[in-house]
C-alpha cells in the first residue's frame, strides 16, 4: 500500500514526490513523500483526523526559516494555501489573519485598515503560521506583542482558541506542542493614519534592503541570539561568528554572508549538507572558544542523503 493510498480523501490537493527546493528560501532538500495542500480548516482537520498517527506530518509556511536535508521529509508535508490567506479587520481595531497569509500582505492590510503596530511584518518574509510559530519579530517588535488569540489544530484535528500567555512566548520560542498547526489568528492594532503606518513600513523595508542580503537563497538569522532583546550587554550571534572567523566561511557552495554574517547563503550549488556542515563549524568555534552553544533558529527537517 502506497503512503498515499492510506491518506484520507480530501478536498484540498495531494503531490506525490514533491519537490521542496521549490517552495524553500534556501532552495536545497530533497521531496517530501506527500505535499497536502488543505482547501481550508475544516478539510485540514479532517485529514488530521483520519491520517493514521504513525505517518509523520509536518507544516511548512513560505519557507523562509526551513532548511530541508538533501534526503527529503519522510511523511506528508502541509502547506497553507490560498484557503488560508484571508485577512478581514474586525472591531475594536483588531485584524484576524489566516495562517497562511504572507506577513508582508497582513502588514499591508493593517495599513489599510489604518491599524498601527503590525508594521514589523513587513520585513519578515514568511507566513503568519511561520510567525506565530516561531514569535517572529524585527526592530523591537515581535508577534507575541501584538496576538490576540491564535487558533490552531492538533494532531487528532481538534480546534484550539488559545491567548499568547497560554503559548507562554519568549524570544523566538513558542510553547504550542510542535504538532499544532496553526490556521489564523487576531492581532490588536491601536488606530493611525494609512499613510503614516505605510511611512514607517517603507522604513524598516529600506533598511532591510541595506543591511541584509534579502535577495540571496538564505534562510535569515542561522542562531538565535544567545540572550534576548533588552539583555544588558547582550551577545549577540553576529558577533561570536565574526569574532571565529565565520563571516565568509565557505563549505561548498554554503558560506555565511559576507554582509551579515548570521546569514547563511546557498550560492546555487551548495547541498544541505553543506549548509549545515558550515553551520556546525561555526557553532563548535563560538562552543570553544566561549563556551556557548548557539542554538538553530533555521528548523531543519528531513533525513540526509544517504539514509
Ligand atoms: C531574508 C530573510 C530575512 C528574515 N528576517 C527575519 C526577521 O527579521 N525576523 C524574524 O523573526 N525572522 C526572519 N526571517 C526568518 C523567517 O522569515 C521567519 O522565521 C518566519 O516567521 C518564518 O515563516 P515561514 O512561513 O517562512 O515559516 P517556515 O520556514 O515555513 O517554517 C518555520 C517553522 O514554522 C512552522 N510553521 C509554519 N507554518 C506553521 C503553521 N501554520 N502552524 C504551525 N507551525 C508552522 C514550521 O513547521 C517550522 O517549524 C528571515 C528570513 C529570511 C529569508
């Protein structure tokens, strides 16, 4: 019996063989045995549902936090698509966002609605869902600021309503069991201006363009700082990987970026094996030399090539 022919009808999209490198940033991975595009909620929960509990599932957003290992994703891959990328202003100065909207379109309507605090998102390039999992931020803001509620299915398919306090968020890091997939959320916004929101939008994408190689196969930040925003005297990745000698730091056709050197950058020819042998040299350095182990912000799935 083939993985397919044990998965549920449903009335989204199944894919065989799918090939990730696609539908990831750092453009490298072999396929996921099943990509499951849901038509929307209720057919995401009922997949969950009915897919026996031995097949792995894992959720992707627009992958731009995602490194996926040359040897594929063993199991079925979910992807939000446009069943879930509705955004709709609600009263009280809130917007509700489906998971699979891109950030960058839910700080848009935000503007919009003339709905300030979400700015931010314009110069993150995944999806809420990737937002929501990993407390993305930039600039002082991150999303845990501004969560309402999120709501999200675990892997039985049942719906959950939870606050941030319940997802107990903390400085990239989300509490949510690593099952849960989430599909929408509501933000709070406090009332401004279009036009003054789209100004300091425009800021933060100015600012990106000259800092970080946005326009590079990268996945963003590779480690987590080792202390969060705020930190008197904070450490920060950047800094330990300069000071070992990581910027420029080439392993086939992996090198951390010359011009941020927490990036990581497929040049076009690099394997994951590259890119994650290049980080791990890295990290055994900053381990050496300061005995502090960085931690992967980039989530790494899959299995390598051999296996
Ligand atoms: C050029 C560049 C710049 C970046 N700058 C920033 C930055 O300034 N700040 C920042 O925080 N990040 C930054 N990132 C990293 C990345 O954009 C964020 O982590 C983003 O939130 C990931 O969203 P995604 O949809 O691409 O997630 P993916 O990479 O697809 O997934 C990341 C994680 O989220 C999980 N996930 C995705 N969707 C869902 C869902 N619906 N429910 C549950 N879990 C889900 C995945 O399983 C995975 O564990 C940058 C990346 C790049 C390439």
């Amino acid at each position: 019996m083939t993985l397919l022919e044990k998965l549920p009808p449903v009335r989204g999209k199944y894919i065989e063989a799918a090939p990730l490198k696609d539908i990831t940033w750092l453009r490298v991975g072999g396929p996921a045995d099943v990509l499951f595009i849901p038509a929307d909620e209720a057919d995401l929960a009922r997949f969950l549902a009915e897919t026996p509990d031995e097949i792995p599932v894992h959720v992707l957003g627009a992958g731009s936090n995602t490194l996926v290992r040359d040897g594929g994703v063993r199991g079925v891959v979910i992807r939000l698509g446009p069943g879930f990328a509705k955004t709709e202003a609600l009263e009280g100065h809130r917007l509700r966002a489906g998971a699979g909207a891109l950030d960058k379109m839910v700080a848009k309507a935000a503007a919009k609605a003339g709905l300030a605090g979400m700015e931010y998102l314009v110069g993150v390039p995944g999806t809420i869902g990737g937002a929501l999992r990993m407390n993305a931020g930039c600039y002082d803001q991150e999303t845990s600021d501004v969560l309402v509620e999120a709501v999200a299915l675990d892997r039985s398919g049942r719906r959950i309503v939870v606050s941030p306090d319940e997802l107990a968020y903390a400085y990239r890091h989300c509490s949510a069991p690593e099952d849960w997939i989430f599909t929408e959320a509501v933000f709070q916004g406090t009332p401004d201006a279009p036009a003054a929101i789209t100004e300091r939008m425009d800021a933060i994408t100015a600012r990106r363009e000259t800092t970080q190689p946005i326009r590079e196969k990268t996945s963003g930040s590779t480690f987590a700082n080792p202390d969060p925003p705020g930190t008197p005297n904070q450490r920060k990745s950047w800094e330990l990987i300069d000071s070992v000698g990581g910027r420029g730091l080439t392993v086939g056709g992996a090198h951390f970026s010359e011009q941020h050197c927490n990036f990581l950058i497929n040049d076009g020819s690099a394997s994951a094996a590259d890119l994650e042998e290049v980080g791990e040299t890295v990290r055994a350095r900053v381990r050496e030399q300061y005995g502090i182990d960085l931690r992967w912000e980039v989530r790494r799935i899959g299995v390598p090539a051999e296996e």
